[in-house]
C-alpha cells in the first residue's frame, strides 16, 4: 500500500496525462498502462486511448520519448530516468533501481501495482468487496502475476512462451516493418500492436482479479464444509468450486471430494498426493475402473452409479447420497 496518496487518486475528475516510452514495448508498460486505466479511468476506452482516437474520459494516454513531454506529463513509468512516486515519476532503470524487499529489482508494472494496484482490483471487481479482501487479491496478484513481470523484465527470470510476456512480444511489429513499408508504417504498427496487448492484458488481469476474489470465496466455503464434516477424509461441497489449492494450503488430510456436476449427478474426485499431480491419495477401486451405470452398480452396490474413470481418480453417481456411499466404499476397500 503506498505512503502517499498516488497522483489521481486525490481528486477521480480532475484530467491526468500518463506517458511511456514509445518504439518496442513489454508487457511491463503494457500492464502499467492496463493498471493506469483500471485505477483512474475503468469506463473509458483503453484501445482508443492508445489509437489517438477519441476517449471520453479523463486520462490521456502518450507514448514518447521527447523529453519535453515527458516532463510536462503527469504520470511517467519505464521512461525518464527518475522514481518519485509523489511527483508520478515510476522508472526502474537507473543504477540505483528500486528493489523488492526480497531484493528483486521492480519493473514499471510493479512500482504501478503498488501505488495504483487496490484502486484498479475496486474498479474491476464487479461485486463489492470489503479493504481487507481487496488485499488479499492485490497481494495474491503481487505474487502470481506482478512479481513474474517484474522479474523477466529485470533479466532476472524469464516468462517463457505462451506467457503474458510473449503474447504481448508477438504483438510487436516484425523486426522488418520499415524495410518493407517504412517508418511511418512502424509507427503505426507499433500504436496497433500496443492497444492489441494492452486489450489481451486487460483480458487478463480483469478475470484474474476476479478468480481470485472466487478462490478467497471457495477457501471460507471449503473450509466450513470441513468443519463440518463428520469424515474428515470426505469433504462434501454443495457446489462446484476449486477445493485442492485450500486442501493442500491448510493441510487437510481429504482424500475424496463429493461435489454436484449438474442437476442430476454429483462426482466423487480423488486429491492427489502432491498438488497438481495426476496420482491420487486413495485412488477408487481397482474393480471399479472403466464401468458405468448397471455394471458398476451392480460391482459397488450403489444402486444410481454413474461412471468410474478407468484412470481412478474420479466416479459419480445420480444422487449425493450415492456419491458419499461411493466415497466411503472405496476407502472400506482401500482399508484406509
């Protein structure tokens, strides 16, 4: 959370002008440029902003390097040699670059995040959520998402392909744009290239922020159903939700979870013994493996089962009550 008010969140209808660098771009600027929208202007348009077309609202977007305008803008990030938060100065490349506690260098998106990050997670949630919850997203995101931009932008760790950082790389103009159409025709590209990666990083940073609001959601749900359990190796859900990220966070000794999968069957999924992993704590009888319905109603004696996955990490049955039986079963079986 930052110490100072950042510039335009004093005051949401007075105009602010926020500048990057022009040329080549990263995901870096692009997502500072996405948190930037999110945090003062959420109702305007991102990619008419970026376009020099026309954005009813109060953020005024450039993207250059003429030091003049750089120094008349309000908000600079990833250009200008200064960081000054208060003055809305938020460049990393300096030699005495601004460092994460754990001493991992920040890039532009990171030294946004800090300052404009809450804002942006608000305007972006479409459900209200409390300053405590909001929080937990900005810190969640902080780890999954900002610090991973900030280190490949440093040099420090690199995204790799099909990350965030190559799908806005891929938006770039080829490296042979001017050879076969000309400067002016870079110039152009590159303006397309960055709203195309600002709109694929608003994507998804929009629907991030709003897994994670879910996820913070699921792990209270998760963890009453486990208060509640009379087995403690059978957590039973009334809906579908992630359960293995608070399973294995909070360390709960569940090996099946019994969840509905539509109006008319509920399924009975094994937890790996490593998060993530394909085995299964307790994988579901051998015997049961590949049969459906009356063949594997007739093996387990569970009258409305469904399926068993040959792969035995995962059966159903037509009823709740029929996937606990399951569920107890295959533990009966596996004598655990």
């Amino acid at each position: 959370m930052s110490e100072h008010t950042p510039i335009g969140l004093e005051n949401g209808a007075a105009p602010v002008t926020a500048l990057t660098h022009s040329g080549n771009f990263h995901v870096d600027e692009t997502m500072g440029y996405v948190i930037l929208h999110y945090a003062l202007a959420p109702h305007g348009d991102l990619r008419a902003r970026v376009l020099n077309e026309k954005s009813a609202d109060r953020l005024t977007f450039i993207r250059t390097r003429n030091p003049d305008i750089i120094k008349s803008a309000d908000i600079v990030f990833d250009v200008g040699g200064l960081y000054d938060p208060p003055h809305g100065r938020y460049d990393h490349h300096m030699k005495d670059k601004p460092l994460r506690e754990d001493g991992t260098p920040y890039s532009a998106a990171g030294l946004l995040w800090k300052d404009y990050g809450h804002a942006a997670i608000r305007n972006i949630l479409k459900t209200p959520v409390d300053d405590a919850t909001v929080d937990l997203i900005w810190q969640s995101l902080d780890k999954s998402l900002i610090l991973p931009i900030d280190q490949d932008d440093n040099g420090v760790v690199k995204m790799g392909k099909l990350s965030l950082a190559d799908i806005v790389s891929a938006c770039s103009p080829p490296w042979d744009t001017a050879e076969l159409y000309g400067r002016q025709e870079v110039r152009a590209r590159e303006s397309l290239g960055f709203a195309n990666a600002a709109t694929a990083v608003a994507s998804h940073l929009t629907n991030v922020v709003d897994r994670v609001r879910a996820s913070l959601k699921a792990t209270d749900r998760v963890l009453a159903a486990y208060e509640n359990a009379e087995d403690k190796r059978i957590l039973v859900m009334g809906t579908g939700m992630p359960t293995e990220k608070v399973i294995f966070e909070h360390d709960l000794p569940v090996v099946y979870v019994v969840s509905p999968a539509g109006p008319e069957q509920w399924n009975v999924k094994a937890v790996p013994p490593v998060r993530g992993d394909f085995g299964q704590r307790v994988s579901l009888p051998e015997a049961w493996g590949g049969l459906e319905r009356e063949k594997l109603a007739a093996i387990s004696g569970v009258s409305d089962a469904v399926f068993a996955h040959p792969a035995r990490f995962i059966c159903g049955a037509g009823s709740r009550e029929g996937a606990i039986r399951m569920a107890q079963l295959a533990l009966q079986i596996a004598g655990v």
